[in-house]
C-alpha cells in the first residue's frame, strides 16, 4: 500500500494510514493545496473548477471529500459526475474555468485512486506548478472562507455527450463514410465510464458494437492496463463474434489498444501509428511521442515528409514539444493519441474516430493494416523497487556500462543500438523502475530486456 505524491497530482491506494495511503485526509489536504494555488495565482474574485470522476468503487467518496474541500474555499464547482479525463480537459476551458480535476488512477487496479490537476486550458499542470502544490501540501497554508462565501455546485451531465459531438465535428473524422462501411466491433470497457462514452460514439458513427465490461460499477474484470495478457476475453471474442476489430480503453479513457480481426493485439504502439499515418496523409506535418515509444511513429512520419521528435515521458513533456514543434498528432506509445485540432490531451474518443475512418477508406482487415507498418517488438518489464535500493545510482553504473553506445539521460537512461534500444526510468507513479525495450523481433526484445534486467539486479545486488 502507498502513496506516491508526484508533479503530476496524488496517487496512493485507498485505506491504511494518513501519509501512506490516499486516505480521507490525504484527499482533502491535497485538494486544499490544489485550490490554495488557483486562488493565489489567479485574479478572478470568484473561481470555478471543473470535476470528472472514472468508476472505481472509491470515487464517490473521493469525489464528495474533493467538492466539498474546494467549496470551503469558496470555489465554485462544475460537476459532470461518472466523466472521463478527456472529458474533463475539454469542459475545462468551454466553461472557462480556473482548473479541473479528473479522480482516477488511469490504468492502476481498483484499490488504487488519485486527484490528476489540469490549468485552465484543460492540461496537465507543468511540474514547476506541481512543486507549488506539493509545497502548499506539505506547508499546509489554508485559508477557508466563511459561512456566506462558500462555493456553489453547478451539477453537469452533458459534457460526455458535447464531448462527442466534438470529435465528430473533426475535420479528419467522416462518420457517413464510417457508417457506409457497417463495420462490427467489440468493445472492452474495464466496468469504467469508456462502458457508457464509446458505444455512444460507435453508435453515432453507424458502428455494430459488442459490449464487455461496459457496466460501470468499478469492479474491473481483469487488470485495467490494456496489456496483452490482460485482454485474452476480449481477443477471444472478436474471434467469436467475427468483428472487424476490437476496442480497450483504460478506466479513463485517455490509453487506447485495438484487438486486430484475427483475435491477435494490434499493438499499443500502433494505435498512435495508424491515427498519425491517417492524419500525415491528409495534413502532412511533424509528429511527437515520448522516449518509450516505438520508432514505427519515427519511419511513418519520415515516409510522409515529416520531422519526428521524442520528448521525456509524461503527457505534460509531450505537449510541452509538440507546441514547440507545432506537431499536428502526437502522444505516447501506451495508446495515448493527442490531436491538437480537438486538444492537447490523450483522447481515446479522437482515437477511435480518426482510426474508423482510416479503416473506411482502405480495402483491408485490421491485421493486414497492422502489418503494412514499420515492424518493431517491445518488451516492456519492471522491477519492484525496495527503499533500500537506490535507482539513482543504479541508472548511472547503466550509464557509464554502455557510455560507448548512443545514450539519453534526458529522462532516465536510453541506449541506442544499432537495430534496437532499451529505455530505463523511474515510474512517477508506481514504486518501480520501467525497462522497456524495442527490436526487430520479440525474441530480440525479449533477450535483450533479460539482459538489462540482470544487469541491474546484479547492480543492486538483488
């Protein structure tokens, strides 16, 4: 059980101690740090913040803790209730608010929650703004209102269906050609908000969908990461139901992966791939995704005439270079698609639409697509960390091993090979060390991410 207090917002298991998990207190603490540093960077004499949980079993306790805090701070709250991430980023500045909060814990399991804090834009606060609120956290320097200026609650269920009628309004997004092609989907909804927000997409855009796990209760019937060995239901069925593809997206909807039409993965990877191969075709341009991510995206974007440019990872660093290098897509390699024509936040919505209308103008399965790209296999691993362990020194013995190599220490350490790479970092949000790695086979991956593993543990003397 922990609590991991990161630039990126609270995120923490429920239950347990004050400080060592995301507790009662630890909500409301991190909630009146959050709404101390909108008052005290804004000159609005009233402010207002935008509020979207996913289903987890926890969110309606952490959502009333989280209202209620920031309504003792005289801020007034829009709430759009069972919501997703992209949701909320995009209700953020319609409502011209001050900020937004989405309660979730993206792809963790259900014990876990979290508070992720966006600007007034609808982005993810960069991580100076991240080290003020964590100071005002820590320093606990609140100043609640009294009796007759308490905030107000605006309640607001319509912003799942704005958020739709958005992505269908996209120039790149042609739901009568979708339609016409009648094509047949499963979806896997994790029991979370995607359940409700993706049929209703699917449906408007003429698409047959198969629906597991739609029912938003909170109760994730399998590990919510949209890894491989977490979807065998779903590759099953599409198999089953003869479907021209499958569909996952997290508990938030922010991470997207495509099951291809012969039950096999389409590859994480690749959902970024395909949408920005689509995208590049019809306005060409320059593309950005993290450290971690494949260089498939790289190859695409070259064979379009485009420049290609990886950030350090984390949504905020990936937004941060795509506006420096006005990338017209961008994202990460976890299935996280950002398209600046809607906004600057992964959107599994922006996703699906771009990818069926894609498919709608191609004579070809989803496999075949999948393989007419840049072939690349990754592995990813991770090694729990201990507080014995110290990553730190870990990353630079890494280091200086492979000095002779192409390295990055730009966010952990990347060497590049020849043929294939590997990436090492600290999680900012789980107590682990990531290892991902990436060549022109599994096989290749695989040994090469055995390698590096027993490396470090030979470092760390584990």
């Amino acid at each position: 059980m922990t609590l991991i207090k990161s630039i990126s917002g609270i995120r923490g298991t429920i239950g347990g101690k004050v400080g060592d998990n995301l507790t009662p207190v630890d909500a409301v603490k991190f909630a009146s740090a959050y709404g101390t540093f909108l008052k005290q960077n804004s000159s609005n004499e009233r402010l207002k913040v935008v509020i979207g949980r996913d289903a987890r079993i926890s969110g309606p306790m952490i959502h009333n803790l989280v209202i209620n805090t920031l309504l003792g701070l005289g801020i007034d709250i829009i709430d759009l209730g069972l919501s997703t991430t992209p949701t909320v980023e995009i209700a953020v500045p319609l409502e011209n608010a001050d900020g937004g909060i989405i309660l979730t814990a993206s792809h963790n399991p259900k014990q876990w929650n979290a508070l992720k804090l966006l600007n007034s834009k609808g982005e993810f606060l960069s991580g100076k703004e991240g080290e003020l609120i964590l100071e005002i956290a820590e320093s606990e320097a609140f100043d609640f209102v009294d009796v007759d200026s308490l905030g107000e609650i605006t309640i607001n269920d319509a912003y799942m269906d704005i958020h739709i009628d958005e992505v269908l309004n996209l120039t790149l997004v042609d739901a009568e050609a979708v339609a016409k092609r009648k094509f047949k989907v499963v979806l896997d909804g994790v029991n979370s908000s995607g359940g409700i927000i993706i049929p209703k997409l699917l449906e408007l855009m003429g698409v047959e969908c198969v629906k597991l796990y739609c029912e938003p209760n909170g109760q994730f019937p399998h590990n919510p990461e949209p890894l491989k060995e977490h979807l065998g239901d779903i590759c099953k069925l599409v198999v089953e139901e003869k479907a021209d593809f499958g569909i996952v997206v997290d508990p938030d909807v922010d991470r997207l992966a495509f099951i291809s039409n012969d039950g096999e993965m389409f590859g994480e990877e690749y959902t970024l791939v395909a949408c920005a191969d689509y995208v590049l075709s019809k306005t060409p341009g320059n593309t950005v995704s993290n450290m971690s991510s494949s260089r498939a995206l790289r190859d695409i974007t070259n064979k379009h005439n485009g420049n290609y440019k990886a950030s350090s990872v984390g949504e905020v660093n990936v937004v941060a270079l795509m506006k420096e290098t006005n990338a017209i897509i961008g994202g990460e390699g976890n299935g996280g698609i950002i398209y600046p024509e809607s906004h600057y936040g992964r959107d599994s919505l922006v996703g699906v639409a771009l990818f069926l209308t894609h498919l709608a103008s191609l004579d070809c399965t989803v496999a075949e697509l999948r393989a007419s790209y840049p072939q690349y296999y990754m592995s990813k691993n991770k090694i729990e960390l201990t507080p014995q362990i110290d990553v730190d020194a870990i990353l630079v013995a890494m280091t200086e091993k492979y000095k002779n190599e192409d390295i990055s220490t730009i966010d952990g350490v990347k060497i590049d090979f020849a043929t294939e790479w590997v990436h090492l970092r600290k999680s900012n949000t789980e107590p682990i060390i990531r290892i991902y790695t990436e060549a022109p086979t599994q096989v290749e991956a695989d040994v090469l991410a055995i390698r590096i593993i027993e490396e470090i543990k030979s470092i760390a003397g584990i």
